[in-house]
C-alpha cells in the first residue's frame, strides 16, 4: 500500500484525534450557522431604531449560546444512539439473522475469531448495486451491510474479501470518524436547506429598520450560512482517503487472499451506486465510484490506485481478462493500467511453479 497503509496505529491513534476534533468543530459551524440565521431573521423583521443589525443579533446569539450548546449535545447524543437506524431508514437496509444466512455469519464470525473481534450485526440492501459498508459507534451498534447484488455477483473468497475490509474499518476506528461526519454534514445542511426554501415566502420589513441595512444583514448571513455548509461539506471530504488503503490491506491481512480482493473490486468498480442512498451514506461504502475529474473530491481514492496498492505491496495479481463493467474496459485494461511483475508481498499466495 501507500507510505501511510503502514502507520496503522498512528492511522487509530490519528481517528480518535479527528473524531474529537470534529465534534468540536460541529459546535463551531453550528455557532456560526446560528448566528447566520439570526442576522437574516433581524434582516427580514427589522430591529428597534436606534440598534444596528449586528448588535442585536451579537446579543441575541449570545443570550442563546447555552441552549444552542445544549441542542448541539443533544443532537450528537442522539446521533450517537440512533446512527444505525437512521442509516437503516435512508439505505433501506434490513437486519437478517443466522438462520436467514447461515454462511454470511460463518465467514463473519470466522473472521471476527481470528481478529479477536465481537462479531458485528449483519444487514442487507435489496439493490443490483454492487457495494457494502459499515455503521455504528460502539461493539453494540457495529453493523455489516451487503447489497443483494453483491451476494449475487461475487463468489465467497470475494464476499469475504469485501467482509473484512468492513472489519477492518471498524477495527480502524473509520467507522465511527463517518458517523460523526455525518452528523456534522447532516445538521448544517438541514439547517441551510429549510432557510433557503423559506426565504423567499418572506419580505423585508420596513418598520424600525432601514431597508439597506436589512439587505445588508441577510445578504451577510446567508453568507455566513453558506460559508459553514460549505466547510461542512470539507470536513467530509478532508476525510484521509488512506483509510481505503489501510482497509485492503486489512482485508488482505485477514484473508490471506489478495487476488480475492483485486477481482471484488474489479467486480464491483462501475456497479456500486445504490440508487436512493444519500451521499453521506455513499461515502460510508466499500466503493463510491470516483471518476477522472471527480477523483479529486472523492472520499474513496480509484479501483485502479488501489488495484495498484495491492499488486506492488501485497503481491496480488490481476486477472488477464478484465473483470469490471465494460465503460473501465474502454478506458484501458487494468492489466495494463498496473505492473504486474512486482515482488510478492507478505500475504500474497505464491504462484504455482
């Protein structure tokens, strides 16, 4: 893998770092979506003559500074308790049981066992979608999910790869750092949306208040609103794609089996989007799908870098025959996108002679 797949427990010690700092900067974008809020509510209310919008809303923000900290704690608390099932709600994921899937929980728990992991929950998404991800914040909550497409199109040596590249991202602590980000990204964009699709049902008043002055103020915070929707949206993508490299490795760590991990992805690649699902979750999942120009803003680096990873370092090989959708066929065989002759890596499995 890349310089950083082998920092693992710098890559834990550095999550549980990201994971405090942003719920603190939760707080802080909240702080200021408030205040925009305040200043494009005097803005269309008007304040008493003799008061400028700035410093009743200055006032205003602060008298209620230890109701919005309480909210904020509430709404992470919450968050917190209910991630899984919200993440359920919007993915339609459903929980399935032993008796449901008895081969599923064998290679989970398999896995788990040889890890010294508590064995998550397992769900599933009825979608063609190729994909899978992980939810929750604690042994209780961790959840499993796989698409009904993947089930259907990977074999088992693949399922499995897939499963413990899942566990990894629980063991790593990503898991819970994408739970947070999601809250974060979560609150300010509801926030901004239900201001902006009311916005235009109000008018400016004119008692009390120059009218330049009330424009002044809602133009400024909707600034200030969309400067923090803005910052949310790249706290979410700031997230280290290095994560995605530690998790194959991982997952190649654990299985044994490289090449399993190379055709799942080639597999996968092209088919991953789960129709419905909101990006916050999207990002969550084994595979979001970055393409050309849009690699740039990705959460997930390409198949293609991390087929490369798993060829130079862990000693996989790509199948001659490409096995992905037909649009990365056209783009260039993988075979030829990544060197194939690299030495074998420590869990590679040996060619035969």
């Amino acid at each position: 893998m890349p310089g950083e797949a082998f920092g693992l427990y710098t890559h834990q010690r550095n999550n549980r770092i990201r994971s405090i700092a942003l719920i603190i900067g939760l707080f802080l974008l909240v702080y200021l979506t408030v205040w925009g809020l305040i200043l494009v509510g005097y803005g269309f209310s008007g304040v008493p003559r003799g008061r400028t919008v700035t410093s009743a809303s200055g006032q205003l923000f602060w008298s209620w500074l230890p109701f919005i900290t309480l909210g904020t704690a509430a709404w992470v608390l919450i968050g917190f308790r209910v991630n899984v099932g919200l993440i359920e709600a919007v993915s339609g994921a459903k929980g399935i049981t032993r008796e449901e899937n008895p081969k599923l929980y064998r290679m989970l728990e398999n896995l788990c066992i040889s890890r010294g992991m508590t064995t998550p929950k397992l769900a599933i998404v009825e979608a063609d979608a190729l994909n899978a991800f992980a939810s929750g914040v604690n042994d209780k909550q961790f959840t499993v999910t796989l698409t009904t497409g993947l089930i259907e199109q990977l074999n088992d040596a693949e399922i499995e790869a897939v499963i413990a590249h899942e566990l990894t991202h629980i063991r790593n602590g990503d898991v819970r750092l994408m739970v947070i980000a999601v809250v974060i990204a979560g609150i300010i964009s509801f926030v901004g949306e239900v201001m902006f699709r009311n916005m235009g049902r109000v008018r400016i008043s004119s008692g009390g208040d120059d009218k330049k002055g009330s424009a002044f103020a809602i133009v400024l915070g909707v600034a200030v609103i969309a400067i923090a929707w803005l910052l949310a949206v790249l706290i979410r993508l700031s997230l280290s794609r290095s994560r995605e490299y530690l998790a194959d490795a991982g997952a190649v760590e654990l299985t044994k089996n490289p090449d399993a991990m190379i055709s799942a992805l080639l597999k996968i690649s092209g088919r991953a989007d789960i129709e419905g699902v909101p990006s916050g979750v999207m990002d969550m999942c084994f595979e979001n799908d970055p393409d050309d120009f849009a690699d740039l803003f990705s959460t997930h680096p390409s198949v293609t870098k991390r087929v490369q990873a798993l060829v130079q370092t862990a000693g996989g090989r790509v199948p001659e025959a490409p096995l992905g959708p037909p649009k990365m066929a056209e783009r260039q065989p993988l075979p030829e996108m990544v060197e194939t002759s690299a030495a074998h890596g420590p869990w590679s499995r040996k060619p035969q002679s």
